[in-house]
C-alpha cells in the first residue's frame, strides 16, 4: 500500500500572501487617513488661532496723545478758594475749550503753520473721555488748577484705526467725523513724538464705554462679573453634584427610578444652554424676584447647567476605581461609607476635579443663557463696592460683552471683540491646564 501523493505547495514563513499583502495596505491607508485628519484639525486650528490675534491684538495697544493743558482758573475756579465741590460743578463742557486750545497751540508750536482754522477742529484727534479724564484729576488735586499740567489722553478712534490701518484715507472720504488734513496732523505729530501707540493696560481693567467712546472700553469690569458667577457656579455645582454622583453610584438601589433618574441626566447634558436661560428667567428673576443681570442669577442659571457634566464625570471616575478597593475595606470592617469616603473618592478625585473644571469652563465662555437674564443688556461702568454688591449689582460677563461689542457700528468696537476673545481664551486654556496639573498631581495608579 503507498501514500498518496501530496500535490499542495508548500508556502515559506518569509513568503507574504496576497491577503496579508491587502491587510497591510488596508491598514497603511488607515495609518494615512488618520495623519491626514490631524493634519487637517491642526491647520484649521492655526488658521483660527492665526485669525484671532491678527484681529483681536491691536486691541491691546492704543494711541495716546501727550500735550501740556494750561488748567486756566477763570473756568475751572472762579472764585479762587479751590473748593472741591465748587469745582466739581464745572462739567466736562468747561475742560473741553481748554483740551482743544492745548492741542491746538501744540500742532502751530510743532507744524509753523496750523492747517486748521480754530481750536474747535481739534476735537476730531481727541477721545470724548479725555475730558472726564482730566476733570478727574483736578478734583482729586485741585491745586493743579493755574498751572500747565502734561497730561496723556487718548486720541479718538478714528486716529487710533489710521495708526493700525484699519482706516485709510481712502475710507474717510464719506466720514464726517475725521478728514485728510487730520490725517496729516497726526503723521507729522507722531514724528514729532507727541502721538504715540502704547500697551493698552485700561483694556484688561477697564470698563465698558458708550457707542462714541470705543477707545475708552475695557474688559476689566466683565472679567469681576465672570469671576462672581464662577464663584457661584463652583461653590453649587460641585458639592452637588459629587453628592449625586456618590449616591446614585454607591448607594442608589438599581430600579427603574435610578434609571429614569440617569436618562434624565444624560438628557440634561445635551440640552441647548439657551432653555437653561428660559428657565432661569422664568424661575429666578420672573419668579423667585432676583435682580436682573446679577452675577448671583447668571451663576444659578450656569449651575444648572453645569450639573450634569459634573455628574457624568464624576460617576465615571467613581465607576474606575477597581471594585477590590471596595471588597478589601469591607473586608475589613469599614462601612459602606467608610469604604467610599475615605477609599473610593479619594482614588477619584483626580477625574472629579478634571470635569468638575472643564465643566466650569464650558460655563465661562456661554453666552445664550446670560441673554435671557438681561446681563447683556447692562454693561456695567464702575467696579463693585464689596462683595455682596458684586453678586447683587448688575454687571455683565466676558461672553456678554463680546457679543455686546461684536454687534456694535464702530470698527473700533469689532477690535476689541477680538481681543476680548483673546482673554477668554487664556482663562480657558489656564483652567484646562489647571485640570491636567490636579490629574497628575493626584493621580494614582494600580
């Protein structure tokens, strides 16, 4: 009896298939696909990024314009006994001749011959603040009055665009409120070096201007307001919902009320934050009588809003910590809370505090909820005088004023947007940082 022959070709381990060549293209072209689509967020990401500081920097630099004002006591204190309320009754109409003539005396002192025909047709260079500006320096001194005192006023919007390039002379032909010979003005006093272009300090800790004073605006009295409702935010949100969090994963009994309880949460995440507006407005303020656009509402309205995130988050890290942790300090004779306070969240509280500060971020940077309490309705002017007036006082929010300036006419105002973007985004990206140094720092492994 013989064996049959074998006709199968025997293959060599260093021979490659036709099928194990396809699995290796297929996964070459996985491999591409994906640099492909990193390479494409990253490009979008610069072009964003690119975008929103060559837009929004020249917000922090502003033009100045120095020039010696002769504080004439004719005008300012007439009767000569340097009383301060005498003289704050001489509004800012009695400083604005002497601002004009200084200004003017300046540009024939500087150019031989004036180009312009009265003192009056200075008030194109000059911002409509410099007047409050000076007024309030010689009320909190006024021994300066009588003297020429050197002062550094802001110049309008109109020069401080043409020294950015944002109006060119081309744009001026139909503005009524700057023309070519003012242009001219301005190049031959920056030469001279009495209009310069400075670091923009005011814009970080000032306030809000009306519409015909942009270069006056500021971010500072938006940013208090944004920190009052963080405040309320964290001090609600948290304890909350890490409270929720520990009973519906530890001790919450498994029946279909925990489960419509969880669906509703995970439903509550994903609604639009405008109805948590809706809602605010109709339980806080129309209901409950809190003040309208108070840093106390829009930070109720966030905590309702952030609640879910923080849940989500931290029953997820609750939920990955190993279930021996549990079983060993049982074993041992710890209680069930014994067992999840002083094992369980401990080993979680690197994941509670990562979502519980990308959730206060996402409350930082909405805007539609606060739209509907009104806090874009009122831009505050002045800082608060304490705490309780910061929560209670109207004030506005660095997404509210964004948008407030965004909307408005003045070119000079769409600038600043971008610029107030570009303080939003550091204060995002700083709480971002933040989470990943606390997740690091406590961060234990098993």
């Amino acid at each position: 009896m013989t064996d049959a022959t074998n006709n199968t070709p025997k293959s060599s381990l260093l021979t490659v298939s036709p099928r194990v060549k396809q699995r290796n293209a297929a996964e070459a072209r996985f491999k591409m696909y994906g640099i492909a689509a990193v390479l494409t967020g990253l490009v979008f990401l610069i072009i964003l990024l690119s975008t929103i500081l060559f837009n929004g920097v020249g917000a922090f630099q502003q033009t100045f314009i120095q020039v010696p004002v002769y504080l004439d006591e004719a005008k300012l204190d007439k009767n000569g006994n340097r009383d301060p309320e005498e003289i704050k009754k001489v509004s800012t109409f009695g400083y604005n001749p002497l601002i004009q003539q200084a200004i003017y005396d300046s540009i024939s002192a500087e150019m031989g011959e004036n180009p312009l025909p009265k003192a009056s047709a200075t008030k194109a260079l000059i911002s409509a603040s410099a007047a409050a500006q000076i007024r309030d320096v010689v009320i909190a001194d006024p021994d300066l009055i009588g003297q020429t005192v050197t002062f550094r006023i802001l110049a309008a919007s109109r020069v401080d665009g043409y020294l950015k390039d944002r109006v060119t002379r081309e744009s001026i032909a139909r503005d009524k409120n700057i023309d070519a010979v003012h242009l001219d003005i301005v190049d031959e006093l920056r030469a001279k070096g009495i209009v310069k272009r400075e670091f923009n300090w005011s814009f970080i800790t000032g306030a809000d201007a009306s519409e015909s004073r942009p270069e006056q605006a500021g971010m500072g009295v938006s940013m208090l307001g944004s920190l009052f409702m963080m405040l309320v935010v964290l001090v609600l949100s948290l304890p909350i919902g890490v409270a929720a969090s520990i009973y519906l994963e530890e001790f919450a009994p498994q029946n279909k009320w925990t489960d419509l309880i969880e669906v509703n949460i995970s439903n509550l995440a994903a609604v639009p934050s405008i109805v948590f507006g809706i809602l605010g407005l109709a339980v806080f303020i129309q209901f409950a009588g809190l003040p309208q656009s108070a840093p106390l509402v829009g930070g109720l309205v966030l905590t309702l809003m952030t609640l879910p995130t923080i849940i989500i988050s931290t029953r997820a890290s609750l939920k990955s910590v190993p279930p021996s942790i549990r079983d060993a300090a049982l074993g041992l004779g710890a209680s069930k809370m014994q067992s999840v306070f002083h094992h369980v969240l401990p080993l979680a509280m690197p994941g509670i505090l990562t979502g519980t500060i990308i959730g206060l971020a996402q409350a930082l940077g909405e805007t539609a909820p606060l739209l509907l309490i009104g806090m874009v309705g009122y831009i505050a002017s002045n800082y608060p005088t304490g705490p309780i007036a910061g929560f209670m006082d109207p004030n506005s929010a660095m997404p509210a004023q964004i948008y407030e300036w965004a909307k408005r006419a003045d070119p000079a105002y769409y600038e600043r947007a971008w610029g107030g973007i570009i303080i939003l985004l550091v204060f995002l990206i700083t709480m971002n940082i933040i989470a990943i140094i606390l997740r690091r720092r406590f961060e234990r492994r098993w």
